[in-house]
C-alpha cells in the first residue's frame, strides 16, 4: 500500500522506481524507498548508512534532510500499519446463540418480516432476549447481507458515525455513491441531505439483494413523556426512518418505537422454556425450584442465567426466602459479587469503564475463562473481551471515583499504545487528565476524523472546561471544537466557542482560529464580520512569514534545503492552482472569458505539475464550461470528456455527475438538445434523490431550455417550474427564460415580455451579463411581436452591446439578423403611415 503498486521485482526495476519517486519527496512511494534503502534492503542494500544521501543514484542529499524522510516515511508506515490492523469500522456481528430457548413463534414471523422488505420493531426490558433472537432470524435469512449498528450513547449515536458504517457495508456489497463520497470528502460528512440521498441510491442499485439492516439499543432515540429529543437524535432517527421501504429495517429498543409493518414484544420465556434453558447449561433444577426460578426472574433469560451462575458458585440449590420479586439483575448480581475472586472481580471492574470491547490480553486468561464460564463476559472473537450488558453500568455504580480514575487512566494508556486516538482521548477525559487528552488527540485529529470518529470526538472535547487546562492546550481545545462542530454543521455553537477564544498572540493556531472564525460568520450570513476576521487573520500570518523568512535565510546559511524546496512548491502550486481557479470563475461571471481560459489553463499546468488527477479533472470541467459558454463545442466536449474520464476513474460520483451537469449546459449553448437531454436528465435526477438543490436547479434550468428547443413545451414548462421551486436565485433567470420562450411559442407576447423582463432583473441581481444578454435580446423579439419596433430596437441593441462585450460570434450574428429585421419592421411602419 505503501508503494501503492504491485513491487518492483527486480533491483532494476526498483533503481528505476527510486530514480521516478525521489521527484517529490511527498509521494508515499518516497517514503517507501527511505525505507528499502535503510530498513528492508530487499533489492538495495547500501554498504553504509551514508551511502544513502552521498551516491547520486540514491537519494542524494544531506545526513540531516536523510534523518527527517527517515522520520516521516516510519509515520506513514505506521498509519498504514494502523489501518490493516484496525480497520475503519469493524464489523458488528451479534453472536448466534447455540440454542434459542422459546420465542419460536416469534422466530418465524421474524423471519418472514424480514424476507420481504419489512420494517419491524423488537422491543422488550432489557435481558428478555431480543439481540439473540434477531441474531437467529439473520442466521436464517441474513444471507451475509444483515449490516448491524448498536447505538452507543456519546460513542456512535450521530448521523455522521452511521452514514460512515453504513458506507463501509455497502461499499462491501458493492454499492459505493455513499463510500466515495465520504472517501473523497475525507469522512467529513458536509451535506447530510447529500450523502442520505447517496445512501438511498446505493439501496436502490441493491434491490435485488435488498440487504438487512439492524440497528439495536434504540430506546436512546424514544423521548419520553416530558421531554423533546436532542436535534443530534432528531437529526439521527430522521435519517434512520428515512429509510423505511429502502431496506428491510429491523429496530431493537426496550422502549416504545414509531409504527412499524410489523411489532414484537418480547415478555420472557414461559415456565417450560425456563426449564429448557436450565437443562442445557448443564443444570437439573426439580419442578418447585424451577417455578420459583421462573417466578423471581419473569422468565428473563440474562436473569436466569445470572442465576444459574450464582448457584454455580455458591455449590447450593437457589435460595429466595426473604426477597421480593424484584426481576433485577441487582440482588443476584451483588450475590454473585461476592463469590468471585479478587482478580475476577477486578478484571470486572477493568472491562467495565471500556465502551466496547477491551483486548483480552489485558486480563489473567484464567480470569477471562472463569468470567466466561459464569457468563458474566463475552469473547468477539477478534481478541476482544467486554462485560455482557446491563453489567457494566452494575459495576461502575459501585466502584469508587478514585478508582474509576484509575482505570480510565489504564485504559487510556492501552488505547493509545493501540493507536486508538479518540478512545484514548475518552478515557482521559474520563480520568480528570483533560491535558492529555488534547495532547494526544490534536496531532491525530484529521486521521480520526477520516476514520468516522468525529461524533465522539465532539462528544469528548464538547465536555471538557477551558479552564482546567494551559495556554496551549486551551488553544488546541478551541481549534477542536470548531473544526467538529464546523464537520457537523453546528455553525452557530462554533461560533459561540470561537468567542472564548485568546486572540492576542501571534501563532499559527490562532491563524487558523481567525479563519474558521471567518468560515462561520459567512456560512451564518454575516459577510462583513467574516472580512474582518479573514483580515485579521492575514495580519497574523503576514506577521508571522516575516519570522519564518528571517528564520529561513538563517538556516540556508547551514546546509542546503532542496528536499525542503521540493515540498515546499507543491504546498506553493496548490496555493496557486486555488487562487487560479477563483480567478478563472471570477472573470467568467464578469464575462472575461480570455481571461478566465487563461487562469484555467494555468491551473491544468499546476496540476500537470503535481500529478494531481482531482485538480487535473477540476481544471478540465472548468475549461469545458467556459468553453461551452463560447459555443466552441469541439473544445468544450473534449474538456468535459477528459473530466468525465477522471472522475470515473477516481470513483467520484458527485462530481462525475457536475460534469455531466454542466456537458449538458454545453449541449444547450451549442444547440445540441437532445445530448443536452441525453446527458442531463440522469444527472438531474440523481442530484434530486440526493437533494442538492443548487445543481438540480442548475442542470433543471437547462433540461428546461432544451425540451422547449425539442418542442415539448409540456416538458420545457414542468422542468422550469420545478427549479423555480428549488429555490436558488443562480438558476431562476434561466426558468424565467424558459417560460417567456413558451409564451412567445403560444403566440402570448404580453405574458413572454413580463417574464423575459423578470429574467433579466433577476440576472442583473445575480451579476450575470450572460444571460441579461439572451434575455435583452428575447425582450426585444416578445416587443417586436406586440408591434413594439421602438422598445424592440433598444433591447436588441442592449444585447447586441452585451454579445459583443462577451465575443460569442455566433450570437453576435444572430443578434444583428434580429436588429436587422427590427428596423425593417420599423421602416415598413414608417411606409405605411
């Protein structure tokens, strides 16, 4: 992975590889040649470590530059490394149970539920049974297509933890919109809208392998009586009910959930089920001792065994004179507490404070196996270990804060050697060692958020007090928080944090500070206020290169920096190329549109430059839309195919079908209708599934126009009314101009002028010189065709002015063909009076 490749399989072959990869000392196969060379020496083994930089063939350079790649290349193995060991999301597969006492009827009905698409509720108190029935149902007709997600309070339960799970499942079942997306935005999940509707559409491509999806511990998301749900949870069920009719659902809680196809509620095994389950844990009870046994636990199936393991232990027939019918895991708990030995019941207590499963090798394996045996923990079958629930809460209720500190810290401490950031940074937190738990998850905070862990991250560094920590990690706290919150759309609470904020020092956190600060006065539409903090922020880094330039020229006194210089022109380019392309959009909206080809083209050549195919892909679609609005439709579609080829090859389904949005706005300029139909209408009905209502609209506008040129004026009407709905202001010149096209078509002059009139005030407001042209021009046929020759030779000529401004040949003869029959018009008005 490393290489990124198949090996060398020669010494040739990888001198030739190192001769390729030393040009950018960013690329990851650079660091796996620091590594051939000083570690592996599978094909080149240097005779000295100084060999390394001093023989030109290798990697030519200085000791130090050679110690800091060494530095850099064991850090990109050791993600890589924590990748293949640790998955991005580990698979939840509840474990089937050897034998299903009672619930038989149950079972079946299931099963059939689930078999044709269904939506079930299982609800039931908790221990009654219902995670092993469901896990029997999948055994029957899962078919390895069951996909399993247990809430987690503050660990798993946002919308973002579940979409990335669910993305990973599909991407396995061979659906990957949802996947691509979140790989391509980097796990961030920035349009909820947009990634639910890329769910539905992988569900929809899996129909005829529908797949089933489970999701337990749901009484979290049942609000009760006096209380309203968090918007996280809202936000959280919204998304899991959306789902209905997508999927067969199935949905676990010990509470009451909404209306389902079909409702189970799980009461407990009868008397001869209990009976049942005590024989086959290898214990013979008679007949009044089963009673009694059924009549203490309510026939809960976690209670019986709980007490099964309590006679094991005790050696006695079970005893409950003097108690209550409680049905609590409580009393037989404390019981059985007592019967275990000091190491049992502190590997207990270990387990407890870990969400989810612990390593087993923290623990005495005699422990773990006597545990097991009494059925008080479980094994998963991976390594890990965890304490059967409702246990864990048992146990921490008991456990002093003295020690409940004690073994937060311990876990901490074992998450972290595992390379498990946000776990760690958890029990930290949970320890009262909130310093550590910034210093240990601000370095890695962008490799946790790729691998879907912002949720609990927010959740984390959410509850931690600024003033419990120092300058610097108050600092990395606010950075943190922002950029979480900023992930989940939380705008307004950022910007709350943002202004606890110290913004007196000169550092390049408080650089980035002063930018997200911007970032979310303008995402709350207060353009003015992000100015400003954009400026301020730019002083500070203006500050702050004049220290690095000072510092810079010092040390090119002591040793030669080309491996530097190397990275530092990529970061230079990819500054450029962001700059070029505003520059290239800018200019086009100004209808500049040498300019804007000319930024554009730069901006291919520095992404020629840094071998970067989603930039390369970014400059194509960028030449092929101002190329489009040229009409020079040989260019624009060898841009956009080029485009196309690139993002189908990355896998990039969101952007592939921008460009196919904006090849059928191309199609239009040129004439070309029914491509233009051809190509766009799949493309705006995916962006409607997903709900991206700017490129619906976008590419709606132009389906429009291009059925009205076809002559289905039935079609051209639906479309533009459906954009206008949609709401975008970019997008509602263009359906105006659609609309007055239809009046003019139904001979309705009067009508076709009001509407050409509110295309054009509408794209005057949007700084559009664009379409005010089409729609000065298209007033001035609508004037000529209400015997208007005066109003019609002033719009024509506006427009003539316009074309002529953006150098679109094409429309530019056909204006003057209109003004010239214009005045025609107006000299034979003038013969006749």
């Amino acid at each position: 992975r490393l290489w990124q490749g198949p090996l060398p399989p020669s010494r040739e072959a990888m001198l030739a590889g190192i001769a390729d990869a030393r040009r950018d000392p960013d690329d990851p196969r650079y660091s796996y040649v620091v590594l051939e060379l000083r570690c592996f020496n599978d094909w080149v083994w240097p005779y000295h470590t100084s060999d390394i930089w001093e023989q030109p063939h290798l990697l030519p350079g200085s000791k130090s530059q050679h110690y800091r790649d060494f530095d850099r290349a064991v850090k990109h193995l050791a993600a890589i490394l924590l990748d293949s060991l640790r998955p991005v999301l580990r698979p939840e597969r509840p474990r089937h149970p050897e034998t299903l006492y009672g619930y038989e009827q149950q079972l079946a009905a299931l099963g059939r539920a689930l078999a044709s698409g269904c939506t079930v509720a299982l609800s039931g108190p908790g221990g009654v049974g219902k995670t092993s029935l469901a896990a029997a149902a999948l055994a029957c007709v899962g078919n390895g297509r069951a996909f399993w997600y247990t809430l987690r309070p503050g660990f798993n339960d946002g919308a973002s933890s579940l979409l990335i799970a669910l993305g990973v499942f599909l991407h396995e079942q061979g659906a990957s919109n949802l996947w691509q997306y979140l790989v391509t935005a980097n796990s961030a999940v920035g349009d909820l809208n947009l990634a639910a509707g890329l769910l539905r559409q992988d569900l929809a491509t899996l129909e005829a392998r529908q797949p089933i999806l489970c999701f337990d511990d749901l009484e979290h998301l049942a609000a009760g009586n006096l209380t309203l749900l968090s918007p996280a949870y809202a936000q959280l069920l919204d998304l899991i009910e959306g789902l209905r009719g997508s999927a067969a659902l199935l949905l676990i809680s010990q509470r009451s959930l909404p209306a389902c196809d079909l409702h189970l509620d799980l009461g407990g095994l009868n008397l001869h089920d209990v009976e049942r389950l005590c024989a086959g844990a290898g214990h013979t009870l008679s007949g009044p001792e089963v009673e009694r046994l059924y009549t203490y636990t309510g026939g809960n199936p976690r209670l019986v065994t709980l007490l099964l393991a309590l006679r094991t232990a005790e050696g006695t027939p079970l005893s409950f004179e003097g108690e209550k019918v409680a049905r609590s895991l409580l009393p037989a708990f404390q019981r059985l507490w007592l019967r275990l030995t000091p190491e049992e019941r502190r590997s207990l207590q270990r387990l407890a404070v870990y969400q989810g499963y612990a390593p087993e090798d923290l623990l005495p394996q005699s422990s773990v196996s006597a545990l097991v045996r009494l059925r008080l923990i479980e094994r998963d079958g991976s390594g890990g270990v965890a304490v059967l629930p409702p246990l864990p809460a048992i146990i921490l209720d008991e456990i002093s804060p003295e020690l409940r500190e004690k073994l937060h810290s311990e876990a901490a401490k074992v998450r972290l050697e595992r390379g498990e950031y946000t776990a760690a940074a958890f029990h930290f937190a949970r320890s009262g060692q909130e310093d550590l738990a910034v210093q240990a998850w601000f370095p890695q905070r962008q490799q946790a958020v790729a691998r879907g862990e912002a949720d609990a991250a927010l959740t984390i560094f959410g509850a931690i007090s600024r003033q419990r920590l120092d300058r610097q990690e108050r600092k990395a706290l606010d950075i943190i928080r922002t950029e979480l919150r900023q992930l989940i759309g939380q705008r307004d609470e950022a910007l709350r944090d943002l202004e606890q904020a110290d913004w007196s020092d000169l550092s390049e956190a408080n650089a980035r500070l002063w930018m997200l600060r911007g970032e979310m006065q303008d995402a709350l539409g207060y353009p003015d206020s992000a100015l400003e903090s954009y400026a301020e922020g730019l002083t500070v880094t203006a500050r702050l290169l004049g220290q690095v330039v000072a510092l810079r020229q010092r040390r090119g006194l002591l040793f030669y920096r080309r491996r530097d210089l190397a990275a530092s022109w990529s970061e230079i380019h990819r500054a450029q190329f962001e700059l070029g392309v505003l520059r290239g959009l800018v200019r086009q909206e100004e209808g500049a549109y040498d300019d804007s080809l000319e930024a554009f083209r730069a901006a291919r050549e520095l992404a020629e430059q840094l071998d970067d195919d989603s930039l390369r892909a970014q400059a194509e679609r960028w030449l092929a839309s101002v190329y489009g609005r040229r009409q020079q439709l040989a260019e624009a579609v060898a841009h956009g195919g080029q485009a196309i080829a690139t993002y189908e090859r990355l896998g990039d389904r969101v952007n592939l079908e921008k460009m196919r949005s904006n090849l059928a706005f191309i199609y239009v300029q040129t004439q070309q209708f029914q491509l233009a139909l051809d190509v766009g209408a799949p493309a705006y009905a995916f962006f409607i599934a997903v709900r991206d209502t700017y490129f619906a609209s976008a590419t709606g506008a132009n389906l429009a126009e291009a059925s009205f040129e076809l002559g289905d004026l039935a079609g051209a009407a639906r479309y533009a009314a459906e954009v206008l709905d949609l709401g975008h202001r970019h997008a509602a010149p263009y359906a105006r101009f659609t609309l007055g096209q239809i009046d003019l078509a139904q001979h309705n002059p009067a009508a076709a002028i009001d509407n050409f009139s509110e295309s054009m005030q509408l794209a005057q407001s949007n700084n559009d010189p664009y379409m005010v042209a089409y729609a000065q021009r298209a007033l001035g046929q609508a004037s000529l065709a209400a015997n208007d020759a005066e109003t019609a030779q002033r719009h024509v000529k506006e427009a003539l002015d316009l074309f002529r401004q953006l150098d679109i040949a094409g429309e530019i003869a056909a204006t003057e063909r209109l003004m010239a029959e214009v005045q025609a018009f107006r000299e034979h008005v003038t013969l006749q009076a």
